[in-house]
C-alpha cells in the first residue's frame, strides 16, 4: 500500500470520525440555548448524512472497514442532533417554566363548535 493509499483508506476515516466525536461532545458541552434549529443552510447536513448512512447499509461493493466508519459516524452525528435538540427544547421548556409562561393551547382538547 502506497502512502496516498494509506492516507486515503486510513488516515481520512479516522479524522473524519474523530470530528463525529467531537461533535457530540458538543452536543453534550455546549450551552442549549445556542442551539439553532436547521433554518437556511443548516439543511444541508442531511445530504452528507443520508449519504454516509446509505453508503454503510447498502453499499455492497465497498469494504467492511468503510462501511464500518461510515455508519459510525453516521450514527454519532444523529446522535449529536437528538441530543442538541433534546437539551435545547427542555432548556425552553424549563426558561418557560421559569418565567410562568403558560404553555401553548393543545388544539386536541379544545371542543368542536
């Protein structure tokens, strides 16, 4: 194996789950109210997250090591969105709670007219 070959097949992977990681922890580590919902651009993290996704469990033609660190991070970077999200909508809901704001009307249980 060539050294470009090893960068590329080892070396790469690794960085790139390595900033999987790091994303979590900030997902963990960062103050909720920074969270910002996907609004503009943000949407366009779910192409290269469907791709890895897709890549580990359907891609037949490439090695166990790449569909491996694929659905990795795959797996790492939805787990940082459910946890951002997950603290950010309770951090709301506790800032709510904390300012007696009551919480919006549920339209199930309102009766028909």
């Amino acid at each position: 194996m060539s050294p470009w070959d090893a960068v590329w097949n080892v070396g790469v992977p690794l960085v790139v789950v390595i900033g999987a990681v790091f994303a979590v922890v900030l997902a963990f580590s960062d103050p909720p109210e920074q969270f910002s919902r996907p609004r503009g651009w943000e949407w366009a993290w779910v192409g290269p997250w469907l791709i890895t996704a897709c890549t580990a469990a359907f891609g037949e033609d490439r090695s166990w090591f790449e569909r491996a660190w694929r659905g990795a991070v795959a797996l790492l970077f939805a787990v940082a969105v459910v946890v951002a999200v997950w603290r950010h909508y309770r951090w709301r809901w506790q800032a709510r709670r904390a300012n007696n704001v009551p919480p919006p009307p549920d339209p199930s249980a309102q009766p028909d007219s």
